[in-house]
C-alpha cells in the first residue's frame, strides 16, 4: 500500500520574520571575467585545497546515525554497479518507461548517492563506505573526462527520469556539487589531482554556459530545482578552495533573489518595493509570480531560493572580514569604496536569504504547501533537502520541530528493504533513497567554520 508524507503541521504558529525589501539588486557584482576552461590549476592547487577542507565544519554537532539512516545507506551500497555508478533504480508502475535505464549508471543518480554516503561521515579516505565512494567518484571523473571540451554536457547518457524531470543539465550541476565536497579528500595525489582537473572542466563548463540572469538553456519539468543544485555546487566549489568566478557566484546569487523577490505578492499601488519590476529583467519572466521553471509547485521554487540564498550565505562570510578590514583600513580610496560596495551587496544578500528562510518558515504548518505535488516523489525530497540545509544553520526550535517531523515522516515512509521509493516524477529508488537520506543527515551538512562561529548557540 502506498505510503505518503504526513507533512508538518507545528503545534505552534512560528514566526516570521520578515526583513525590509531589498533597495539594490544587480546581475553582476563583480566585473572579473569568468575563468577559461583551458587554464588549469597551478601547482600550488594541493595546499590550497587542504586549507579550504579543512575550513568545512558542521553547523551543529551531528547526530549518531540512526537505524534507518544505516538501513538506506547498505541499499545504496548493495545497489551500486560494477563499474562504480548508480543506475535510477526501480521506477513506480506508472512511470516505467525505457527499462534498459534502470541499471545503466548515470552521473546524477551516482552524484546523489554517493553525496548521501559523505553524509553518513565516510570519506574517500577512511570510513565504512570509503570504497564505494571512491568507485562512485572515479566513475563521475572518468565521464567528465570522456565529455567534450565545449558543450555543458558532462556523459553520453541521456534520457533518465532525473534529466526528463529537472533538466539535461542535472549531472553537470550535481557533479560540480559532489566533487566539490571529495576536493582535498582523495586517498593519494593522483586521484586528487584527476578529481580536481574533473572539477575544474565541470566548472569552466558552468561559466561558458551561465546566462546573465543565472539561468541555463535546457529546461525539465522543474528545472529550478536544478538551478539550485548548481548555485550550491558552485558556491561549495569556492568553499573548498577550487577557483570559480565572482561572476558565476554573482550571478547565481542574484539569480536566486530575483526569483524569490518574484515569487512575493504584487503590492499595492503606491506601496515601496524592495526591487522595481523593471530590474527582473529575464529571470523575472521565467519565474512569474515565483513559479515558473517549478512546474507550478510553490514548494520546488521556495526551497530551491532558499538553498542557493544560504550556500551564498555561507561563501560569503568566508570572504567578509577581509573585505571589512579593506574597507577600513586600506590607503587606497578607490579599493576601500570597493570593498563597501562588495559588503553592501553581501548585506543585502543576507538580507533577502532572511527574508526567504522566514517566508519558508512561516509555511511549514500547511500541509498543502509541504505535499509539493500532491505525493511522494524525488522532487519533494530534494526540495526537503534544501529547506534541511538552510534551516539547521538557523537552529532554535524551527530545526528542531523539523527535524523531528521529518524523521519520523521519512521513516514511516520507508520501504522495507531500506530504500525509498516515489510516487511520481522522479520515482527511481536510487534518487528517492539519496535525496531522502540527505535529509535525514542535514545536521551534517558541510558548512565554513565562519558559518558556525556566527550560529553561535545553534547545538542541540
């Protein structure tokens, strides 16, 4: 019998806080050019790269994995390929279609699994699952390896659910993602140095292919959840030391504001607005009234803003008291307005993540907003995993009532075997099992140590 989400219905009313409207938005914050895909890393990359893992903590003291979370992770390891990938695994009676996929690796389902297994507290290094990562990481690098050098295609396999439903672009943003966080984690330096060269192609195809408005061609059924992917990928890129532009970060960053700003309701005449409606430019008519590219489900373009907003948090705190001390300390005039400018423009985007974390908030007791679609489906999970991701940095009693109405929705719905399954749209096990996990390990989401210092209480 089938199985649904019992969705969050708080016991009490939270708040909501809401920040002023945001007076200054712009496309692009910085004027360096995007990075070329034919320069490479230098030889300095490995110290670089150490540094900025080592600067990856946890915003809270994560808990022990529970029996569900051990159950979903073996299903995962027992279900992955011979060569090292996942395929997407069964699919719902009423989704099958080209079963020749279901056990045909492919980037995103093996990007998604193998993330769930990181979370778990395995590395490529050390860890119970240390072997499948590593065999799930060289298969990913081994596929950005054999693509080509202009496209923003990273594999030859096309036609998974996951790509049907979020976009052709899916396995490019989720490779940036996973192999971000594996950069400076590989057991010896020749794997660090292929996962590294892997990461850089990816990135320089996301900066030769990202529009202005941060937005890529290439449209799924919900490709917003998509486009989040690739602003976490990203900014998590930048987090463990990897060179990404402040143009791609910009962009990505502005791209997720605009979309939230669009998704508030219209004013009334006469009434101040945080942003002109001019100013909207193409990522305001692809996401009219907050819900275009998100197949008309609020859920999908909320938690996807939210997501991007709080990664492009996280990076910039990394990068604020140096900015601070340039802007007061620096002789050079021009660098010092500069240097305000750019903590001006990162105030306003704490400012709108704020904003767009309360606005999620303020919905989590309405079950029609938490159901999504209307069922289960991969979609709701990844949407779940973004909310996860930005609400265990905030903390307080917000996490904690989520977490643990979260927890026992996700293990009601589990299957018996371990895995997870969806009952639309994204159906296949390999991606409901991850996504579903990844929520449940939220609290061990990677974020800079500057991101814990400032959460200050936020322990359980």
């Amino acid at each position: 019998m089938r199985r649904q989400l019992r969705f969050l219905v708080f016991l009490a009313p939270l708040a909501c806080l809401v920040a002023p409207g945001v007076t200054r938005l712009e496309f692009v914050r910085a004027a360096d050019e995007p990075r070329r895909q034919d320069q490479t890393p230098d030889d300095t990359s490995k110290s670089r790269v150490d540094q900025g893992s080592k600067a990856w903590t946890t915003a809270i003291e994560a808990k022990p994995l529970s029996r569900n979370v051990k159950k979903g992770l073996d299903w995962l390891v027992e279900h992955q390929l011979a060569g090292g990938g996942w395929g997407q695994g069964e699919e719902s009676a009423q989704m099958r279609g080209n079963e020749s996929l279901r056990d045909r690796p492919n980037v995103a389902d093996t990007c998604i699994a193998v993330l769930a297994l990181i979370r778990s507290g395995s590395t490529p290094c050390e860890g119970l699952y240390r072997d499948a990562i590593i065999k799930g990481v060289r298969y990913v690098r081994l596929q950005v390896e054999e693509s080509d050098s202009q496209s923003i295609a990273v594999t030859r396999v096309q036609g998974t659910r996951v790509q049907q439903k979020l976009g052709p672009n899916i396995d490019t943003f989720l490779a940036s993602m996973l192999l971000a966080e594996v950069k400076g984690r590989m057991p010896d330096l020749a794997s660090e140095k292929s996962t590294d060269f892997a990461l850089h192609k990816v990135l320089g195809k996301i900066e030769r292919h990202q529009k202005q408005d941060g937005t890529f061609d290439g449209q799924g059924w919900a490709p917003v959840l998509a486009q989040a992917m690739c602003g976490k990928g990203i900014n998590r890129a930048r987090q463990a030391g990897a060179r990404v532009s402040d143009r791609a970060l910009a962009r990505a960053e502005n791209g997720a504001m605009l979309a939230f700003q669009a998704s508030k309701p219209t004013p009334a005449a006469g009434t101040r607005t945080g942003i002109a409606t001019g100013r909207l430019g193409a990522m305001g008519g692809m996401m009219a009234g907050g819900m275009g590219g998100s197949a008309g489900v609020e859920l999908y373009s909320r938690a996807a803003s939210v997501g991007v907003l709080q990664d492009s948090v996280n990076t910039n705190k990394v990068v604020a008291e140096g900015l601070r001390h340039r802007a007061a300390n620096s002789k050079d005039t021009k660098e010092r307005a500069w240097a305000k400018e750019k903590l001006a423009q990162i105030a306003d985007a704490e400012q709108v993540q704020r904003e767009a974390q309360a606005a999620v908030v303020s919905r989590l007791g309405d079950r029609q907003f938490m159901a999504g679609f209307g069922s289960n489906g991969g979609e709701e999970f990844l949407s779940y995993m973004n909310i996860a991701e930005s609400l265990v940095i905030k903390g307080g009693d917000e996490w904690k009532r989520w977490d643990a109405e979260m927890t026992e929705n996700l293990n009601r719905v589990q299957n018996d075997d371990g895995s997870w399954s969806g009952h639309h749209c994204i159906t296949g096990r390999t991606f409901c099992t991850s996504t579903a996990l990844l929520v449940l390990l939220a609290d061990r989401t990677p974020v800079p140590v500057e991101v814990k210092a400032e959460a200050g209480t936020t322990t359980r």
